[in-house]
C-alpha cells in the first residue's frame, strides 16, 4: 500500500477502514450465516421448509430442524451432513439415506414455538432436533424426543457439557456444539492506562479483581472510550444469562431449582445473587447502553472503542479479529462463573427413522466432527478436540471462512498449528469445563420470562433495593415454576 500523504488521510482512511471492518464483521457474526447449502445435502429455508419436510414420499429422507449457522457462506453444520450423506452413498448407492439441514428462521424463542408446534401437530416432519440446551427437559417431559444409546457420551466429552443433554438421569440427547459466556478485552487500552502487564489471556479469577483494573482504565481514559465493560441486558435472555452468572459467582447465591426443575430458591439467596449483579452493572462500571443492548449493540459498541471489556460468547473472537489489528484484543475467561449455552442433537420421538437418525448425531459428533466445528469457531464438545496431540485435527478443515471476490480468504482470526482459534485449548477449554448451567426445568420458558420481568426494575432510574427485588423476584418464580410443596400437572 502507498503510505499516505498527510495525518488527515490518514485518520480518514483508518476510520473508514476500521468501518468497513466492523460492517463485515457484524453481517458475519449476524447474516452471513444465514448463507450456506451443499451439493448432497441441501439446505430448506423459510416458509417452505416446514412443508417440504412434511411432504416428502421418500422414506430415504432425513430432515435435521437447526437455527441457523454462524459459520458463513457452506457453514460447517451444512458440510458435516453433506459428508455423511457422501459416506451412505458410498456404502448404499441408490439406496442411500440423504440428510437434509432445514435452518428455521426467527429468533431462539421464535424457533422453539415452531418446533413444538410442528412437532405436536405432526404438520412437519422433522428426524434430529438441534435443540437449544435449556429446551431439552421441556421436549423430554413433553414426549417430544426419545432416549439415546449412552454410548453417545463418553469420558471424552466435557463433563459440564454432556450434562446438559440429559434428564431424570435419563440420555435426550448428544451435545453438538457448545457456547460459554467469556470476557473480550483492549490490551492497547490497558497499557495506554498504564497497566504493568495489560496481558490478561491467564483470566482475571474475581470481578473484584476486574473492578480494580477498570478503576485504572477510568482514571486516565483512552481516547473514545467511555466505561468499563458492557455486556446484554435488554429484556430478553441475554439478561438471564447475565443474571445466572453474577447469581452463580454471589457469595451464598441462590440454587434456583432441583434435579426435578422445581423451585428451591430463597429471598435470602436471592438477595445476595441481585447484589452482585447489582454491582456489576452499577453506572461507574457499565455503559448506560448495556440496559438495553443485545449481542449485537454490545459487540458495536466495544468495537467502537466505547469500553475496554466485552462479555460476549467464542463466535464474537472471529468477528472482533476481523475489526482489530493485532495487539488491540484480547480474550479470557469471565471472572466468576460463565453461563453454559450451546446446542444439542436429539430424535424425535414421531422419527420414522430413529435408529438412522441416531447413526447422523453420532457421526455430527464423534471426535473428527467435533475438530471441525471447532476449527470453524464453535465450542467443540470434545476434549480431544482441544488436545495438541489429537491425531483427528492435524489437518486443516475448509471452515468456511469468508473470502472477498477475488477468491482470497479475508479470515484474520488467529489459528493455532491445527487450524483451530488460538485461544481455544487454553481460555475456550477452561470456561467450558467451569461453566454453570442454568436451570434445568421443563417450564424455562416461564422461569426465564419470570426472571427477565422481575428484574427489569433494577435498570430502571429509581431502582428497587436489593431486598425489594429479592422478594418480588421469588414472588415470581413460585408462580412460574413447581415446588416442591406444589407439584403442577402439565
């Protein structure tokens, strides 16, 4: 590139590169993964999908229900089936089974009611389920999905994660990919401030220990930067994760339900979990716009330079790489407990193909699956996935990163020998293996809606006090879910 001429020219063509960037960046994290589609498998959409997966005559047909990827263009979800569906060809011919990837459209929330009422109504026909984790008890106690062979899940799988597919001890399901809140940071912003070591990828093990680095940012702020950390806290799930993992993190917090999904909560509990979270995102440390910011706001604003610490979940490490240069970001794991997310496979119990649709989530999850999706900026499921030493990721996997017209990968994300994130065996790892789920329940609809309502005031100009919003937050979560004095018959 020719240097520039003047400061001006400069500055202007910075700033419209660093635009550009995080446009690309954002329609990555956000609509290029709408993209996608192979040569074997085919990939439904729209309105359409629901219907084409009801009306097919072949019984040679397998239809996978998933939300949609967030690997861009031929995502990873979309290659792992067209390679089983190249293996039945090999093995079968003619009379192979074909697997098709049918992406439901909407929000979480959106794509869960379509999914119960396609499959309680029969008006879909849908095999595997990539079902949310907090959807599994729900499907289960429903009758909506039938049990796994426990072969599925062995001591290879990350304990914390393998959890999340079953319930009443019972195997619902095997974990596809998982997701684990982390905490993004500006290593230029904290040397800029003075830090000793603004290296911080070994973690910062307590939020107190992140509040006193904050209070060094603030006291000599960085061009553009305006607070601490921002993170999502609009009235949606985003503020029951944030609320999970400062509840989590408390001294004395609460344990919300049992192993049965009722409610075993205490206002005391309560109170010392709205404490934390309080503290967390007071006004001196939080930007006012977290109150009603999703993943994609906070991730705008910390791209923007607005603060030096962003809690966001791994695929953000791709988007942010390609708005960064190279020591301007960094990640850990969130201090505390990080909420658990991610998804899992399970049959549909109406399946006319149970036990094939069983061999496909046992291969969309075996070790060199799981490598894969790594590589393409999952959180893979697997240890072995993580291992310097495994024999199945030696090999770098097409992960569907972006390219520009001319063919050239645009990929900046950092990548270890083996192709996966640089970050993943040791910040990806940890998280994941010290994660905290949320509530196992088959009502989490009500709870999380329950949680999101009762909480609302504390972002509000004349928030309740600590006490207040325990008792009204109990208040409602008995009536959201069972207890164990009030059992409810669904």
């Amino acid at each position: 590139m020719t240097p520039p001429r003047s400061r001006r020219f400069l500055s202007v063509r910075v700033a419209h590169v660093r635009a550009t960037r995080l446009a690309v960046a954002l329609a990555l994290a956000f609509t290029a993964a709408c993209t996608g589609g192979g040569a074997d498998g085919g990939t439904e959409r729209g309105a359409s999908a629901g219907a084409a997966a009801g009306s097919a005559a072949d019984s040679r047909h397998i239809f996978v229900a998933s939300g949609r990827d967030v690997t861009g263009k031929g995502g990873i979800r979309q290659q792992l089936i067209d390679d089983w569906n190249a293996d039945q060809k090999k093995e079968a011919g003619d009379d192979a089974y074909r697997a098709h990837l049918v992406e439901l459209s909407g929000s979480a929330d959106q794509q869960r009611s379509q999914l119960l009422g396609a499959l309680q109504s029969g008006s879909a026909r849908y095999d595997v389920l990539n079902l949310d984790v907090t959807w599994i008890p729900e499907f289960a106690a429903a009758g909506l999905i039938g049990t796994l062979d426990e072969s599925l899940i062995d001591d290879d799988v990350i304990a914390s994660v393998g959890s999340t597919a079953r319930w009443n001890q019972d195997l619902y399901a095997a974990p596809f990919n998982s997701d684990v809140g982390l905490l993004y940071y500006r290593p230029d912003y904290l040397e800029e401030a003075g830090l000793r070591d603004p290296d911080l990828s070994e973690g910062v093990e307590t939020w107190s220990e992140l509040e006193e680095v904050i209070d060094v940012v603030n006291s000599r702020k960085p061009r553009k930067y305006e607070k601490g950390w921002t993170t999502q806290l609009e009235s949606y799930e985003g503020r029951t994760v944030n609320a999970i993992e400062a509840f989590a993190s408390a001294d004395n917090g609460p344990a919300l339900t049992d192993g049965e999904g009722r409610y075993t909560g205490t206002v005391q509990g309560l109170e010392n979990g709205v404490t934390e979270l309080r503290t967390r995102t007071a006004d001196p440390l939080t930007l006012p716009d977290a109150d009603t910011s999703d993943e994609a706001e906070s991730l705008s604003d910390f791209a923007a330079g607005r603060t030096a610490f962003l809690r966001h979940w791994p695929y953000a490490y791709g988007a942010l790489h390609q708005i960064f240069e190279a020591g301007q970001l960094g990640v850990m794991p969130l201090p505390g407990k990080a909420v658990l997310g991610g998804q899992n496979l399970a049959v549909a119990r109406s399946s006319g193909h149970a036990e094939v649709a069983e061999d496909l989530i046992r291969f969309l999850t075996d070790r060199e699956s799981q490598c894969r999706l790594l590589q393409a900026g999952f959180a893979a499921t697997r240890e072995s996935a993580y291992d310097d030493g495994a024999d199945t990721c030696q090999e770098k996997s097409d992960n569907g990163a972006p390219t520009e017209g001319s063919g050239e990968s645009t990929d900046r994300m950092p990548r270890d020998n083996q192709g996966r994130p640089a970050y993943a065996s040791r910040t990806l790892l940890t998280a994941l293996k010290n994660a905290a789920q949320r509530p196992r329940t088959p009502h989490y609809g009500a709870f999380t809606h329950a949680l999101i309502t009762a909480l609302g005031p504390l972002f509000s100009d004349s928030p309740p006090n600590d006490r207040q919003l325990a008792e009204a937050l109990d208040k409602a979560l008995r009536e959201a879910l069972p207890t164990a004095d009030r059992r409810w018959i669904d």
